[in-house]
C-alpha cells in the first residue's frame, strides 16, 4: 500500500487519508525549529506502518528545510531511537531526552 502523506500548514499537521480515515502528526513551527506534538492513526487503519510513513515523511521534511527537531511525542521518540541517521535533526537540549 503506497501512503501518501502531506503538509498541512494551515492546521500544523502532516496527514494522509487511508480507507476513508484521516491520521495526522500534530506540530508546532517556530523560526528554525519544529516541535511534533502528537502522532494519531485511527484504530480502524492501525497495523499498516502509517505512523511510520507519517513520521519518515516529516523527519525528510525537517532536513529538507533545515529546521531543529523537537521531538515531544513518545512515537516520534520511539522511531527516532530506532532509526539514529535521524538523530542529527534532534535540537541539542532535547538530544539527551530523545
């Protein structure tokens, strides 16, 4: 299944839709720094690695425009720590929260 996953800035989110559901990555942009908030897939489409696509996407993102990761939500916690090549986006003071 290919998830297509998109910016939404004017609800500070990344989403794709997935048999009718919307999932989302709640985030908080500043000048240089991006916080993720928040990861949610309905229950209905849990199990398909969309909370994974979302949060690969986002991270490309985060590097693509040169922003500071924040990472406060406990999946994008998880992935990050499973998934190092993506440790250099985390902001220096939170690095060792991470």
């Amino acid at each position: 299944m290919e998830i297509e996953v998109k910016d939404n800035p004017a609800r500070n989110r990344f989403e794709t839709s997935v048999e009718g559901y919307t999932a989302f990555i709640d985030y908080k942009l500043r000048p240089g720094v991006m916080t993720v908030l928040h990861t949610e897939v309905p229950e209905a489409i849990v199990g398909k690695g969309i909370a994974a696509a979302m949060t690969r996407y986002a991270l490309e993102h985060i590097a693509k425009n040169k922003l500071e990761l924040v990472p406060l939500c406990p999946y994008m916690r998880s992935y990050l720590n499973k998934h190092p090549e993506y440790q250099y986006l985390v902001r220096k003071e939170t690095s060792k929260n991470v």
